[in-house]
C-alpha cells in the first residue's frame, strides 16, 4: 500500500472548507473515477491530488473542467503548450514563433485517433465544444507521464467517442483519477470508484463491488 | 449617497461662475485686421478645395502616416516590454513621468539633442505612448483568464509562461487599443509639422503663409478622410507591412547633421541649472522664473483652461442631444455626426492654429478651439450613450425635446458632469501646450526659454506645467470620486492620459 496523499484533509477555499476530513491514496496502475454530485468537491480533491503528486516529483498530465485552453492559438500550439517545462525560454519562444518539425509531427500523431488531425493549424476560438475538450486533451497526452488527473474530460464528446477517448487514456497512461458523470462509462473504465458527498468520501471500492442503488445514492438529495 | 453632499448642480453652477470671472482677465481682442474678410477669403477656398498640389499634399500626408505608425509601434513594443513590470515602483514612476508631458514639448526638448531628424518626431510620439501603452497593456494582463496558465507543468518558466498563456489572451484587445491608439499618434504626427517637422501640419502652414486657402482646404479633407477609414486600410495582417514602409520612407529623409556629443552636452550642461553650472546662489535663479516666467504663464494657462472647460461643457451639451436619433431625427442625427467627426478628429491644436489665421493673436483661438474640440468628444460620448437608452426605453416615449428633457437629460447628467471633469486635466494640459502658438500660456514660456537656449529654465517650467496639471487631476478625482456617474471603461481609458476616448 502506497503513502496516502491526503490524510484525513480538510481543503477549500478561504474559511469554507469543500472537503473535510478526506484520506485518499493512489496505488500505481489504478484508474479511479470520482462520481458525486455536482458541487460534492471532485474538483477541489482533484486539484489536491495534483498538488501532492507534482510536490512528490511525479509528472501529472492535466485534463481541468474548463479546458484552460488559449482561444487566439492553434490547435498545434495549445497541444506544444504540454511540455513547456521540458524546454528553455528560447526553445519555446522560437517553437511559438515556428513550431519545430518534429513537434509537430508528434502533435500530430495524438490529434489523428482523437479525430482533429484536420484542425492542427485552426485557432482554438473557431473549435466546437467538443473539438476543445480533445485539444485539452491533446495537450495532455502530448505531455505524458505517469498520472492523469482529468475534470470531466469527455463531457462534452459523444457516448461512442468518449469510450473511445477513455480507451486512449487507459493505454497512455498508468494511473489515472478522473472525475466522471456518467455512471456507466465509469464502470467500465474504472478500477476503483471513489463517491463524494458534501465534500466527503462516502464509497470507495472496484466498480463491482458497488451496487446501482449505492451509486445512485451518491446522487439523492 | 454621493449627491446628498455634493449637489451636481452647485459643481456646474462654481464652474460657470469661475469663468465668468475669469472672463475679463481674458484677452479676446480680435487682433489688428479685419476677421470677417480673412473668415470670408478663407472661406470661398475651403469652399474650394484644390488638389494640384497633390504631390506636396501627397507628401505631408505620407510622412504623417509614416511618424504615427513608427511613433506608434516603437511606444507599443516598449509598452508592450514595461507592461508586466508595471507594478514595480521604478517602471510605473518613468512611466508616469514619460506620459505626462505632452508631445510638442518632448519635441522642442528632442530637437536640442537629435536636431530636426526623423528621430526626434518619432522618440515625441513613442515616449509618451510608452508610458500610456504600459499602464493599459498591464491593466489587460492583468484581467485575463488565469486558467490556461493553471494547466501548465509545474516548472513552466516565467517567460514561457506569459508568452504562451498571458499575453495571446490580451493580444485582441491590445491590437483594439494600438489602433485607437494609432488614430490619437495621427494626430500628435500631424501636429508636430506645427513646430518644423515635415508632417501635415508644415505643409498646412506652408499654404496658409502663401495664401493658398484651396489647397489647405485639399489637404484637411484627405486628412480627415484617412483619419475616418483608419479602420479600413490599418489591418493587423499588414501592420507590419505598413511598419516596413514607413521605416523606409523615415530613412529617407534628409536631416541636417548634429554635432557630436549633443546628447551628453544636453544632459550635462543645458539642463543644468546655471548656478549650479557657474557657481552661485541657486534661490534669486529660480525665484526669478518662477515670479516672472512660471507664474504668469499658469495664470494665463488656467484663464484659458476655466473659460475652454466651460464652453466645451456647453458644446456638449449642445451636441449630445443632436446625434440621438429619437431626438434629432434620422437626417439631423447624421449631420450632427458629420459636425462632432470633424470637430474631433481635427487635434485642438490645429483647430487653434486655424482661427489664429482667422482672429490673429488672443486667447479666443485657443479657447475656441479647445472648448470645440473637447466639447465634441463629450458629446459624442454623451451622445452615444444617450442613443443606447432611448433605444430601450417604452415604446410610448416621447420623441424630440421632450424626450431628451424628461428621460435622456436627468439620466446623462452625471456621465456627462463625469467627462466634463475628466477632460479639465487635459484642456488644462494642452491649454500649456497652445502657448507655442503665441498664446501667453506656459508653453509660449517654454518656448521663448528653448528659443533662448535657457533649456535649465525650461525644465524648470515643464516641471511647473506637470505640477499644475497633477493639481488639476487631485482636484478632479476627488470632485469626480464624490459626484459619481463613470463607468469602468471610460475611467480607465481617461486615466491612462487619453487623447480623446
């Protein structure tokens, strides 16, 4: 069992605090999906364990709710935006100005299952919803790494095309905690499903193990 | 809660009073020769506009161009460079210091160093655009979405990090800003041909001297025309196009050689106090120019500034009203438009150089013109916001006088009170500069001073022109912060020291 990440927490913002008194720990190989309500602190615990993996020295690719996504920039330069702790300032002040052959050759390879191979030069503000939440996430499997933390990275995709998306994230990534809604396809991509209510940890378990009415709860007022 | 203390109406009525005044310590003297001859030859060849000095016309107008976008572009990038530095002390103080003093007088004191060069009209334009530039620039960066750069790796650096995800967020916006921008350096451009460089205003004088009022007339209607579609020929996609063009144009020019070593010679002798220069008491120096050059001028300087104030507030509320369509009508509304354009886009200090032609040496050109010019932009303003309200008003609203009256006058008053406050520091301010015209104002003093190479006298008196106009500004947050009625945007733009919103 690996060192927890947070031991009985409490974290928010200012004076209220959105989780109270959370333990979780993240084993390597795991693909945990957190399910709750809206407003239940998936994204505050989501943001927590970011911080405590990136102040462990992990390499954390982020997928966040509201994309952070540069609308005047292409697809291609949101997507380079991934490794720019990889590089110097020069490097990537000449890369904004001209992206550099092999960058984009390898943008361009996770842009072609994700379907946008074809937008790789379109500014970000001219994309459907839907074409952003790929270049969110183009940027994060541009990045690599050991752990994938994603806030709803396929709300806005189709059911066929975020399975599919999921799928990608599986084979990319060894770890993974996503924040998910839709319950179904968390089952099937999850190893673990963590529910939250009023900021705190309510289910925690492999998929199977958990009952429809004990999800369903997560969800009752 | 404001207006309680402060009645509004009281603030208009000390206004008036004051410039009432102040109105016969005013010299309004129509000087010498017949006005109304002058008015009527100048008229019949404004009426007839001749084109056949196209080449000269052609000319002026280019190198007005070619000052703006270079004056422009260079304040930009420094702007641009001090704009995520802006709130260290150091960086906001030159900033400051480069954007309150005005143009022509950044001229007259560049001329000592660089001569009659293209680098002195271009360094008058883009120092005090810099320091502009960078105080709005800041303001931008500093409103913009902070997510992207959240989504970043950890140990993103600084410079990666504001040049992939600050500064492409700001970029519309500044490029919205440049361009007005650009439309204010058209004008500070054209100006600058009034004190020697080759831009519009030497060539207008030029006609003026040799009496050919028809091609004065050519040149002002292309250069309103170019001001009017700036929008139309100025395009991001050849900005730097047009940048190109006018560095050459720029390089081309001719100018005559400065000895070396003027820059330092500038620096460490001309503007050093002479005392302290050649030995002796500093105080019977300065009290001298402040007692005999200083003071005068700021009196003269505020006499115009009280009575063009006034009056501009009185041609606004003049002019709002007639470009609102439910009051004007469709056609008066277009007319009205057509007058304020022309009023606006024409810079005081031309407008004053024109009814010097007319009324020959006084204050009545400067206070006609600034009360003119700056009544326009708070008309204009006023008037704009006007029309957004009567087009939502009840469809049973009255239209004409009535409307403007009962519903648009009471809910405009304290916008319209708001600008008329806002533009005091700058009436004030170019009120100083209209002395290099050979009104008694503090400019008319600066210049004799660097016409007499006393360059230490006139630091001396800059310095007092700046601290009349920061009094100007106290006096007018503090009136302004107490009667309310400025919106976000308007204050902003207004305290970065704009030319005309």
């Amino acid at each position: 069992m690996t060192a927890p990440l947070l031991d009985r927490e409490s974290v928010g913002y200012g004076s209220a605090a959105v989780l109270s008194g959370v333990s979780f720990s993240l084993a390597p190989g795991e693909r945990v999906v957190l399910l709750g309500r809206s407003g239940s602190g998936k994204t505050t615990l989501l943001g927590a364990i970011r911080e405590r993996l990136e102040r462990a020295g992990s390499r954390v690719a982020l997928v966040p709710q509201e994309a952070g996504l540069v609308p005047t920039l292409s697809v291609l330069r949101n997507a380079l935006m991934g490794r720019l702790d990889d590089h110097g300032t020069l490097y990537n002040l000449t890369n904004l100005v001209r992206p550099r052959a092999r960058d984009r050759a390898a943008v361009a390879d996770i842009l072609e299952p994700l379907g946008l191979a074809p937008e790789i030069d379109r500014a970000v503000e001219r994309l459907s919803g839907g074409q952003k939440q790929r270049t969110a996430l183009a940027r994060a499997f541009f990045r690599g790494g050991s752990y994938l933390i994603g806030d709803e990275p396929v709300s806005a995709l189709d059911e066929r095309q975020g399975a599919e998306v999921l799928d990608e994230i599986g084979r990319r990534f060894e770890t993974s905690v996503l924040a998910l809604h839709d319950v179904a396809l968390a089952r099937s991509f999850a190893t673990r499903i963590v529910g939250l209510k009023s900021g705190q940890v309510i289910i925690d378990g492999p998929p199977e193990s958990l009952s429809d009415a004990e999800i369903g709860a997560l969800y009752a007022l | 809660m404001r207006s309680e203390g402060w009645p509004r109406g009281r603030v208009v009525t000390g206004f008036a009073a004051l410039a009432l005044l102040l109105l016969p310590f005013a010299d309004l003297t129509l000087a010498g020769h017949d006005p109304w001859e002058a008015l009527a030859r100048m008229g019949s060849g404004f009426l007839r506009p001749d084109f056949a000095a196209i080449e000269e016309i052609g000319r002026a107008i280019a190198l007005t161009i070619a000052f703006a976008v270079a004056g422009v572009a260079a304040g930009a990038g420094a702007g641009l460079l001090m704009a995520p530095f802006y709130e260290r002390g150091p960086v906001r103080g030159i900033c400051v210091a480069v954007r309150s003093v005005h143009e022509l007088f950044w001229a007259l004191l560049l001329m000592q160093v660089l001569g009659l060069s293209p680098m002195t009209g271009v360094l008058a334009i883009a120092l005090p655009y810099a320091g502009i530039f960078a105080k709005v620039f800041s303001d931008y960066l500093g409103d913009v979405d902070p997510r992207p750069a959240r989504a970043l790796g950890p140990g993103t650096g600084a410079a990666s990090r504001f040049l992939y995800a600050t500064a492409p967020l700001a970029l519309p916006q500044m490029w919205t800003y440049t361009l007005y921008r650009f439309e204010c350096g058209m004008r500070s451009s054209a100006v600058l041909g009034f004190i020697g460089l080759p831009t519009l205003g030497f060539q207008l004088d030029s006609f003026f001297r040799l009496g050919e009022y028809g091609a004065a007339s050519a040149i002002l209607i292309c250069y309103i025309g170019l001001i009017a579609t700036i929008r139309i020929w100025m395009r991001w996609k050849i900005a730097a196009l047009w940048l190109l063009a006018c560095l050459a144009l720029l390089l081309s020019l001719s100018s005559p050689p400065m000895g070396s070593g003027a820059l330092m010679r500038f620096l460490t002798e001309d503007i050093v106090p002479a005392p302290i220069r050649d030995g002796g008491p500093l105080w019977p120096w300065l009290s001298q120019i402040i007692w005999s050059e200083a003071l005068p001028g700021i009196v003269a300087t505020l006499v115009v500034a009280q009575i063009a104030l006034v009056l501009a507030g009185l041609v606004a509320a003049l002019g709002a009203p007639a470009i609102v369509t439910r009051v004007a009508g469709r056609f008066g509304r277009y007319l009205g438009h057509i007058l304020l354009v022309t009023l606006r886009s024409v810079p005081d200090y031309m407008l004053a150089y024109l009814f010097l032609q007319v009324f020959g040496p006084s204050m009545l050109p400067a206070i006609l013109a600034l009360g003119l010019h700056n009544g326009a932009i708070i008309a204009h303003l006023v008037g704009r916001q006007g029309e957004d309200i009567s087009a939502e008003l009840r469809p049973d609203a009255p239209r004409g006088l009535t409307l403007w009256g009962w519903d648009l006058a009471p809910r405009l008053f304290a916008p319209y009170l708001a600008l008329c406050l806002y533009r005091w520091e700058i009436i004030a301010r170019d009120s100083a500069v209209m002395g290099l015209l050979g009104v008694a104002t503090l400019g008319f003093w600066i210049d004799s001073a660097v016409a007499e190479f006393r360059l230490d006298a006139a630091i001396v008196l800059l310095l007092a022109s700046l601290a009349m106009t920061a009094g100007i500004d106290i006096i007018s947050r503090r009136l302004r912060r107490h009667l309310g009625g400025t919106t976000p945007a308007i204050s902003r733009r207004m305290e970065a020291g704009d030319c005309a919103i």
